[in-house]
C-alpha cells in the first residue's frame, strides 16, 4: 500500500435550513476526526457566494489512514447516519498532492 499522503476535498451542498444542523455536527465530526492517529489536517470551508455549500479539506498519512477514518465509529455514526440526509448532494475528491511538477 502507498504511504504517500493523501487528501480529500469534500463538496457538501446542505439542503435549505439545515445548515446550523450540519455545523453543529461538523464541530464533533471534526474534533473527533483530528484526534485519529492518521490525521494530518482538518478543515471546513464555506462558499462565499452559496453559504449551503460547504467544502471540507481533510489530509491523512496515508490510504490505510483514510480508510480508519471512513470505518470510525464517530464516521459511521455523525457522516453516514446524521449528516448526509441533510444534504442535498456531496461530491468527494480523494488526492495525492504533486511534487515538483
């Protein structure tokens, strides 16, 4: 298994009046997730012209760390069973950042 970084861009676009919801369980999900072992960074944005869409910026050592984090319980529980259904669409990017190019 690679052992290069790896780093997720998160498009989630919240359904209307359930943006303070999802914030909410943002800052669990968040504090949760930068305790993980693996965890390098951990960042939420929002859009300056949409404020639903919300763009999460996570790093991670590696693939086998970004896995952990998808099967966490907190993960299960917050992403997959509470935040999802509040939105209307999400997009994920998973990337490897490019040296010297």
């Amino acid at each position: 298994m690679d052992k290069k970084p790896v780093y997720t861009f998160a498009k989630w676009r919240v359904k209307e009046g359930q943006l303070a919801a999802v914030l909410g369980l943002l800052a669990e999900l968040m504090a949760r997730s930068t305790a993980e072992e693996g965890s390098l960074l951990y960042e939420v944005h929002q859009s300056n012209s949409d404020a639903n869409t919300l763009i999460l910026f996570e790093g991670y050592k590696d693939e086998s760390a970004l896995t952990k984090h998808r099967q966490s319980e907190h993960y299960q529980t917050l992403v997959s069973g509470k935040i999802i259904p509040l939105l209307e669409d999400r997009e994920i990017v998973v990337t490897t950042q490019l040296k010297n190019t």
